[in-house]
C-alpha cells in the first residue's frame, strides 16, 4: 500500500488488466494487450513508484514538492480506477 496525503492506496491489478486488454473478437484463449495502454499505464506506475521528494502531508495535493509527471499520473490512475482507496 502506499500512504499518501493520510490515506491508503493500492494498486487494482486486475482493473489494470482490463484497461489494457483488448476485447477478443474470437473464441481462442490467447490475450491481446493494448500496447499503446499498456506502456502508458506502465509508464504511469513506474513514475508512482520512484517518485523520490518529499510529500508534505499538510498542503495534500497542493504540495510543490510533488513533480507535475507524478501528479498526472496519479490523477489519471485514481481517475480510471486503478489506484483505489483502501
């Protein structure tokens, strides 16, 4: 989980799954995968995940210390119900 501006996040791995598959128009088994989605997505949680500065719990989302790719990121992960609220 991550904890940030006193809540709880974790990421919904298998919303994440549907967001970047794409919907089979046969009946085999095998997973097509988006891969424009999918490198956006991966790009998203990468920059989640190394976001190195501070967060200053007091200001909350209107912390400076909180890089502009990171607060996209975010906003668009919590937006498509990927990083939900524990």
């Amino acid at each position: 989980m991550l904890k940030l501006l006193n809540e709880h996040y974790y990421l919904d791995i298998d919303r994440l799954e549907e967001c970047v598959n794409i919907e089979k128009l046969t009946t085999t088994a095998e997973t097509q995968v988006n891969l424009v989605r999918y490198e956006m997505y991966k790009t998203m949680v990468e920059i989640l995940m190394t976001e190195s500065e501070e967060v200053d719990e007091t200001l909350g989302t209107k912390s400076t210390s909180l890089s502009i790719p990171f607060k996209l990121a975010f906003n668009t992960l919590i937006n498509k119900k990927i990083i939900n609220k524990y």
